[in-house]
C-alpha cells in the first residue's frame, strides 16, 4: 500500500555544506552512498549490523525504503574542520508511523484533532528495525560525547528549518539517552524482552538454572520438534544459497500476507546483504522431507543476535519457539554472544528465560503546547511501563537464587 506524502517540506540534500558551526560542518544526504561506507561503519562499531552501510544502502537500492513507503532518506553527517566524518545519524524524513515500532499513532491523532499536522516527521533509526543500539554514531574517538552534542543539535536545526513536528530517536543505547535529554529531548521509556550471557557453557548449562517445571516445558517443546520429523539447519549468511534465499523471502512475505502486514524487504535486498555482510546474517531453515517449512532470519553482532523475521508453510508443535529462540540461544552460548534480542513484544518469551528490559528513545517536538502535553504523557506511561517490567520480571523461569534481572545484568550484558 503505497503512502501519499503531502505537503513535504524542504530538507535538502545539500552534499558539501548544510550548516556551519563552530567546530563542525553539517551535512544532509538523501542516499548513504553519498556517505563512504569504511567512514560510516568505523562510526557504526560492530555489534549493529542492522545500522552498516551495506544493510542501509541495500534497502535503498532495493526498494524498502522510499517515498512510496513513507521512509524518505535524509541521513546526517557531521564533518570537523579538517573535513573529517565525526558522526552521523541513519535519518528518514516519515509520513506515517509504519515500521518503527516506538508506537505514537495516539500523537498522531491529538495533532488530527486540533487541525494539526503530524507528518511528516523526523525519525533517526533502522527502518524495520525494533533493536537497540547507538544512533549516534561517534565511533571510539575520545572526543566522542562532544561530537555527539554537535550532531543533536545539528540535528534539532534541521527538523526546525524543515518545518517538521518533530524528531525522533529511537532504540537509543543507554549512554545516549543522558546526552539527549541534556538537549531538551523527551525521554520515554518501552520494554522488550532480552537474554543475557551468563557465562553459560551449554543450553543444559543454561536449562539448569530453570525451576524444574519451566525446565520440563522446554526441554518437551525441543523434544517435540524432533518427534515430528523436522531438521533445523543454521546457515550463515554467506552460505544461503539462491534457492534458499528464494524461498524464506516466500516465507516472509507469507507471513505479512497472514498478518495483513507490508512486507517491506524484497528478494534482491536480502540477496544483496548475503553477499555484502553475510557474515552478519544467520538463517535458521527447518526441513520437513525434501522440504524447506520454515524459517527464521537473525542479524549478527560481534556481542549480539538480534531475531528479525519468522515464516512458515506448515504449522508443527513448538517449531516457532525451536527455530525463533533455542536455536538463537544456542548459538549464542556456542559463539560466546552476551545477549539476544528476539524482537519486539512477546510475553511468551519470558518463560523461555527473555527478561524484561527497558528500551529508550526520545523526542524533539516543535509545537510547545504539545510538547508539555507529550512531556506529561511519557511520565504517566514510564510509571505503568516500571510497574510492568516489576510484573512481568516475577514470571521469570529461573530459580530464586539464579534469577538475573536487566537491572542486575553484568556489565556489556544489559540493553546497550
């Protein structure tokens, strides 16, 4: 279903300069291949490979991303004196709320009813992407926080001469967050549910921290998974072959047609990132016979896993949970990952032992009567969103004396 930008306001792609300041020289561009991909992944680090150069630049070279789909590119680049790249931001202007998973339809909607415009709007993120990771990109250089401060308010420049409502980051890391709100941005708070790396050797290592019943439930679902016949394959990016390629991407779409979804990855953008990044990919396939029934699609950092898509053809016992969560875990605790984030939402995942986890981001709203409104609004939702995190944190499937909360997770293991 295409989206019909209206009234799009001016955001240039002004290539050498945008805006000069001081210290730094801003700049707009509306492809990343404007940007040079060794300079953008240096700022990107390597546990995001959702935020690398080729995984943007094959979305946009493959239809994903658009005016058709209401994620126009506007990525920003901040450039010192010496005209070196400092740090950037993956920056879209939006005309819809789709795919982003920080759900502000409600906001929308307050600006509909006043006579308001909401869209377009700013958002700084991977399109389709609820994981978390830095959106602003700094890199390791010791001067990184003052890069960073330079890059919000740039960014907070360009949203005002746009004339846009607002401008979000979303999924922000932790160390961002004080830096944004330092800058005046609204903090608002969400939950995922992640797993942390405790050092564990086996996934019966991991299982023995389970009270003995939600220790029985898993080890029934994986042992039903065999009894049907089904194989799991786990393949890395690089070694999926066309076919293969070919028939997750049915997978995947069949799984938006389910849901009345839009499936915005094309056949060519995952066969783009196979080659370029594939071994930042792992594809997880379940074999029925000579058959290909399932799969599931998982991006990989150098410390994390990230779960992205699942689809499948025919309907087994517990294939879901095998192919979607233990075989990431396993995979982990084989590869020494600290954590996995198996997507957004989902309380089922929380007795297969995925902890309640704060997530962050945070918003620049131009209209100041809305934005008080949205300021009052954020505080009253992080009060129920603490008081689920409490809740759902007493489901957890461990032992008293082996529970691991997000807060209590070991350094590099919590959100990031």
């Amino acid at each position: 279903m295409p989206w019909a930008p209206i009234g799009r306001p001016h955001v240039p792609d002004t290539g050498p300069a945008f805006r000069s300041m001081s210290m730094y020289r801003l700049t707009t561009h509306s492809a990343i291949a404007d940007i040079p991909a060794d300079q953008w992944n240096r700022l990107v680090g390597d546990d995001s490979p959702f935020l690398r150069h080729e995984f943007l630049d094959a979305m946009e070279r493959h239809g994903c991303v658009g005016e058709s789909l209401g994620w126009l590119p506007r990525h920003l680049a901040l450039h010192d004196t010496k005209g070196h790249l400092v740090a950037a931001a993956p920056c879209y202007l939006k005309f819809n709320s789709y795919g982003e998973f920080v759900f502000d339809w409600s906001w929308a909607d307050a600006y509909r009813r006043k006579g308001l415009r909401y869209y377009p709007k700013l958002v700084i993120a991977s399109p389709y992407t609820p994981a978390t990771g830095p959106r602003l990109l700094t890199g390791d250089s010791p001067a990184r926080r003052d890069h960073a401060r330079a890059l919000i308010q740039g960014a907070i420049r360009v949203a005002e001469e746009a004339g846009v409502s607002s401008l979000h980051w979303l999924f922000t890391a932790d160390d961002e967050q004080a830096l944004l709100e330092d800058q005046g941005l609204i903090k608002r708070v969400g939950c995922q549910f992640h797993w942390n790396n405790r050092g564990y050797n086996t996934f019966e290592d991991y299982l023995g921290t389970f009270t003995a019943e939600k220790r029985k439930k898993v080890k029934r679902e994986r042992r039903r998974v065999v009894e049907s016949g089904v194989r799991i394959r786990r393949i890395p990016g690089n070694a999926v072959t066309e076919a293969e390629w070919a028939t997750f991407h049915r997978l995947y779409c069949d799984t938006f047609d389910k849901r009345g979804g839009i499936p915005t990855f094309s056949l060519p953008f995952f066969q783009a990132i196979g080659e370029t990044m594939g071994e930042n990919l792992l594809l997880v396939l379940a074999d029925y016979g000579n058959d290909i029934v399932a799969a599931a699609f998982d991006l990989v950092g150098a410390r994390s896993l990230y779960g992205r898509h699942w689809g499948c053809f025919q309907d087994f016992h517990s294939l879901h949970f095998e192919a979607c969560y233990y075989q990431g875990l396993d995979y982990c605790i084989e590869q020494g990952l600290t954590r996995f984030e198996p997507g957004a939402q989902g309380e089922h995942k929380v007795s297969r032992g995925f902890l309640p986890t704060p997530t962050w981001s945070a918003h620049w709203i131009a209209d100041s009567a809305f934005r008080d409104a949205i300021a009052r609004f954020v505080t009253l939702e992080a009060e129920g969103m603490d008081d689920y995190i409490a809740e759902m944190q007493t489901h957890s499937p461990h032992r008293r004396d082996n529970s691991l909360s997000a807060a209590s997770a070991p350094a590099g293991q919590g959100s990031s």
